[in-house]
C-alpha cells in the first residue's frame, strides 16, 4: 500500500454519520447493515465534525511524519506499509499521542478499567476501499495518495 488518507470534499458531506456506522461496524466485524442493530459495542475510529458551516469526518492523516510515532513512549505506534498503525492492545493510555496528533485525529478510550488511544487505521485488514469510503452515500470521502498531492505533506 502506497502512503495514503482519506480526504473529505466538504461540499458534499452531508453530516449523515454513515461513515461512523461503517467505520465502527468494521472494526467490530458486522455487516454495516448489522450496525443498525447489534447491542455490540461500536467504537468509530473516526467522527464527524461541524467547523464553518461544514460537515466533515475528522480522522487520522497517515502524516508523512508522524508527530504521535515520534512521541510515543511506549512504542504501540508504527508506521507500515503507508499507513501509521496504532496497537490499541499494547497501548497503555498515557495519552502522549492525542496531545501531539495536530489534527485531533487520535481519541482516548475508557473500557472497563483501561484506556487506550484509537485511531483511523484505514481499514488495513479491508481487501477493498475503507469502509468509511464505502458507504459514504454522498462519495464526499476518497482514498487520497500523498504522491498525488503536490505540495501537500501532512
């Protein structure tokens, strides 16, 4: 995989939060159909956002240079095959990452007794697009590749 992200064209998001549901329903291994009514917890890796009028999901960039792998202590950060992995098992919650993610991208987590970061993954285990791309009913989202960014470097 090439180092890529997701981009959000603005004017066509509409704030529907499909892209949550099917974000959330992947990671937890159901159908985005099943989302609707499973009483399995559902955590979204990414979430939607108002900032000037515009609807937008906010979710990890994949940076180039990754301010959250620089910092963490822990080492549960690591950047592979293009994307930024986060071990959410490892993960001790000391929060380092979310405080350095300049996009607020990375979230804490409390279950049970433990904390521990999430963030977009790209869906990496997904043979196709991320499942927030997938379902968007609008196709505001796409697979972005930094090489075909010029002059963009996150």
């Amino acid at each position: 995989m090439r180092h890529q992200f997701i981009i959000t064209q603005t004017d066509a998001c509409i704030g529907c939060l499909s892209c949550e549901l099917a974000c959330a329903a992947a990671h937890a291994n159901i159908s985005f159909e099943e989302a609707y009514t499973t009483s399995l917890p559902l955590l979204s890796r990414n979430r939607v956002i108002q900032s000037y009028g515009k609807m937008a999901p906010l979710q990890c960039m994949h940076c180039e240079t990754p301010s959250c792998l620089a910092i963490c202590p822990h080492g549960v950060i690591s950047l592979e095959e293009g994307f930024i992995k986060l071990d959410e098992t490892a993960c001790v919650g000391c929060g380092c990452c979310a405080l350095a993610c300049p996009y607020g991208a990375i979230s804490m987590v409390k279950e049970d007794e433990r904390v521990y970061a999430l963030k977009c993954n790209l869906c990496f285990e997904r043979d196709n697009n991320p499942a927030c791309v997938e379902h968007c009913p609008t196709h505001a989202l796409s697979l972005m590749d930094y090489a075909h960014v010029e002059g963009f470097h996150a």
